[in-house]
C-alpha cells in the first residue's frame, strides 16, 4: 500500500493482526486474533511486516511489541508507534530595565513605626536610558509523524513593546529607549516617560498655584489654598494643608494632609500618606495611610488600608471596592463611623439617580392628576384658551407614559441592585478592635457595630453581614 493513504482513518485487516493509524497519524494501535487451535502463535515479525505494509515507520515500539507477543495480548487495542509532536516557538520575551513591581506602600518596622525614608516612588531615567530590550520570538520545533512526514507547528510571536510618550524603539526593534529625560510611567503594560518638575522648598504664594503635564515632586509642603493638577505623578516630601490636587497618575505624601477640611486630593492611581485628618481622599487604586484617617471623606476604586498595629480609622467615610483594614475602626468614644465596602461610585450614583427620579415620577403624576381635573371641567365649559389646551395635551402624554417609565426605572433598579451583589469578596478587617459607632456597609445592606469585639473580619453573605475571628498575621 502507499503512502498517499497516511492520515486516513481505514483499518487494513490481515489474517491475524489489524493496523489502525489515528485520525491525526499521530499513532496506531493493533489488534491481535487469538490464533486458531494449531495455528502457530503470532510473532514480533508478522506484526512488524503489518506495519511496513502500512508505511509506519516512526517511533515504532519494539518492546510494546514484544509484551504484546509474549502476553498473548489478544483483541485489545496496543499502541505500538506514536508521531513526536511539534514544540510551539517561544514568543518574544521582554526584559524591563527598572522594577514594575514598585512598592508605593508605606512599610512597618518592628517597633510598628511607619518608614517613608525609602520608598522610591518617581523613578528617573536620562535621555537615551534603556527601558525594556526583547529577545526575539523562535521557530517552532518540527515535528514527525507515523508515516514520518514533517509536521509544523506555530512559530513565537513578536511581542511588540507598548511605549508611551518620550520613548522611541531602537532601529533593530530589540530595545525601548528614553527620548527625553524625566520619571518613567509604567501603566497597564504601556511605558513612557514624563518631564518632572522638582519645586524646592514650598508650593505657597512664590510658586503658586501649578497646572502643567508629567510628574512633579515637592520638596517642602504644599500650604492651604492652592491648587496642583499634573497628568503624572506626585510626590511630596512635606504636608499638604488644605490644598486642592487632582493628579492622573500616584500620589505619595510623605507627612500629613490635613487642615480645615477644605482639601481634596484625587488621583487616578494609589495615593500613599502618612496621616489624614478632615480631608477628602479620592483614588482611582488603593489608598495607603501610614498611621491615621481621622473624620475624612474616602473613596478608593481598589483598597483602603491603614499600616501599622495602631493604624486607625475614626468618624468620617470611607469607601472602597473591595477591602477596608486597620488597626482599630472606630473609638471607644463611640465615634459615628460609616465603612463601606463593594463599593461602586458610579452603580451608588445611578442608585441614587434612579431613586429621587422614582420619587419625583411618583410626586408629579399625583399633582398632575388634580390638575388635570380642573382642566377638563374647563373644557367642558368651553372656558379653556389655547394655551391651557396645549398643556393638557402634554399632561395626558405625560400621565400616559407614567406607568411604563415607572416599570423602566424598577427594573432598572433591580439590574442595579443585581449588579452590586455581584461585588463578592469585600470585607472589613480590623486587625486589633472594632468599636460600637461603626456602621459596616456592603453594597446597599449595612450593619450597625453594637458591641466591642477583638481582631474580627466582617464578610456578607447573601442578605446579611457577619463577623468572623480574624486568624492571619
């Protein structure tokens, strides 16, 4: 028989051993007839003959056949040859020339004090700095199959780099360089490279106020009243008093914010400081406080957490997306403490829309029907003008749509509620106590904290928040 038969799924029969190739011709199996009474037993020749017939000639194994003959393994499949796969080529890899693992988080020594001395935070490079360089994808690794035919696998792929602004890819396309001097931005992948404006000494009334693009670091602090929006980082050796920031990328501040309870910081990444007392914090990430939040507004698209063994959250609001944790929640004083967690800014402001939209709906189709009574006694007096007509239409076009615009918000509010019970997984932790004057919200169900309780974590579970004994580190 020819070869042009490999790959076919047929089974050729001889008098006492069946060949049958896989589908793929990636292997083949016999199958033994018992000899009949006198026939002489079958041997490793007469199966090796069967498969030279069939042209299979890769990989055959010798000694499956021979424990097949010897065992007088008869009418059960054996494999008895397999095809070497082919090895898919390895994609492009790429090395990165700085750490993308930075840690912005604020570390605690063994005494659960707080260092902020070293904490790298931006990252410089000089023009023409290496960012990333790459290795080349390779060629696969051909394989073979029973019939020993070559077979090709897929070759690596060229990983291409994701660069940003102020980088360039060298003319061979194995490195990523520095077109200009400034902090490296690594986000979601993509890296580029900001321009960064160092203030020495205060932002007050000789620099004032600072609207510009990348990244900026403060060597003194930031005094009450003024403003700083940047597209990049910030990073503050001092306090901030008072101020108004709103940043695109991190926000590190290395002594406190706080003041009159007229500042905001905004951040579009984590925001790291060492204490806050009446502020409002808002970050797109985590938020990461070395000691304290002290009666301030906080909302984080990812974690809030307190660092260290005395960290406090007190008074004030905090939110997050998935964790809230410290030391201590709440005050032995009874501090009024709203926690919330599952948390979602824009679901709790559709929330919060579809509700008073209800109510209004609700309160004006009630006006509306008195009014509407009037006008048609007027209409039957002939006494209604032109324009008393025009808006009686547009009361019965209102009233008429009332009922299906008040079921589109229902079950919009439904899809909404689904949306926020989906958030599963958030939880509070307090590391030491939790104190009565908390209020532990998740999504839209909450729990009032009556009682002192140590070391304690707080889940929900369907339509109820519950405690559990808190038994990491």
């Amino acid at each position: 028989m020819s070869g042009s038969s490999a790959g076919t799924t047929d089974t050729t029969q001889k008098t006492r051993v069946t060949v049958t190739p896989s589908k793929d011709s990636m292997s083949v199996t016999v199958v033994l007839k018992q000899p009949a009474i006198g026939e002489p037993p079958i041997t490793v020749k007469e199966i090796t003959e069967a498969l030279k017939q069939r042209e299979i000639v890769h990989e055959v194994d010798q000694e499956a056949i021979k424990e097949a003959v010897e065992g007088r393994k008869y009418s059960n499949p054996i494999v008895v040859a397999k095809g070497t796969p082919p090895k898919k080529g390895q994609n492009s890899q790429i090395t990165y020339h700085f750490d993308t693992n930075a840690n912005h988080k604020p570390q605690e020594d063994d005494d659960g004090r707080i260092d902020y001395k070293n904490i790298n935070f931006i990252k410089n490079i000089e023009k023409g700095g290496l960012l990333a360089s790459k290795e080349p994808p390779t060629l696969c690794v051909q394989g073979t199959n029973i019939y020993g035919k070559t077979i090709k696998g897929p070759d690596g792929r060229d990983i291409p780099f994701k660069h940003g602004t102020n980088t360039e890819v060298s003319a061979d396309g194995k490195q990523l360089l520095a077109t200009a001097s400034g902090a490296i931005v690594y986000r979601y992948g993509t890296i580029a490279v900001n321009d960064v404006m160092v203030i020495q000494g205060d932002v007050d009334f000789k620099v004032g106020n600072l609207d510009c693009r990348g990244s900026v670091k403060v060597t003194g602090a930031i005094k009450a009243g003024f403003e700083i929006k940047i597209d990049g980082d910030l990073e503050v050796s001092g306090n901030v008093e008072d101020a108004n920031i709103e940043v695109g990328g991190h926000i590190m501040v290395k002594g406190g914010f706080f003041g009159k309870g007229e500042g905001i910081m905004r951040a579009g990444g984590d925001v790291v400081v060492k204490f806050a007392e009446g502020q409002r914090i808002e970050s797109g990430g985590n938020i990461e406080i070395g000691g304290e939040i002290i009666n301030c507004q906080v909302v984080a698209g990812g974690n809030v957490h307190v660092k260290g063994r005395k960290g406090k959250i007190v008074g004030g609001e905090v939110k997050a997306h998935k964790e809230i944790r410290a030391g201590v929640l709440g005050s032995s004083a009874g501090t009024a403490t709203v926690l919330a967690v599952a948390y979602d800014a824009e679901l709790m402001g559709r929330y919060t829309a579809n509700i008073k939209e209800t109510e209004r709906l609700q309160a004006d189709g009630a006006k509306i029907k008195d009014v509407m009574v009037k006008l048609y006694r007027m209409q039957m007096d002939g006494k209604l003008s032109a324009e008393q007509e025009a808006a009686l239409a547009k009361l019965e076009k209102f009233n008429k749509d009332l009922p299906q615009n008040l079921e589109n918000l229902a079950g919009e509010k439904v899809d909404i509620e689904d949306q926020l019970a989906r958030l599963e997984g958030a939880r509070i932790v307090a590391e030491e106590k939790i104190y009565p004057g908390v209020k532990a919200q998740f999504g839209l169900v909450y729990r009032e904290i009556l009682e002192e309780v140590d070391r304690c974590m707080l889940t929900q579970e369907s339509n109820k928040i519950l405690f559990s004994d808190l038994k990491e580190d």
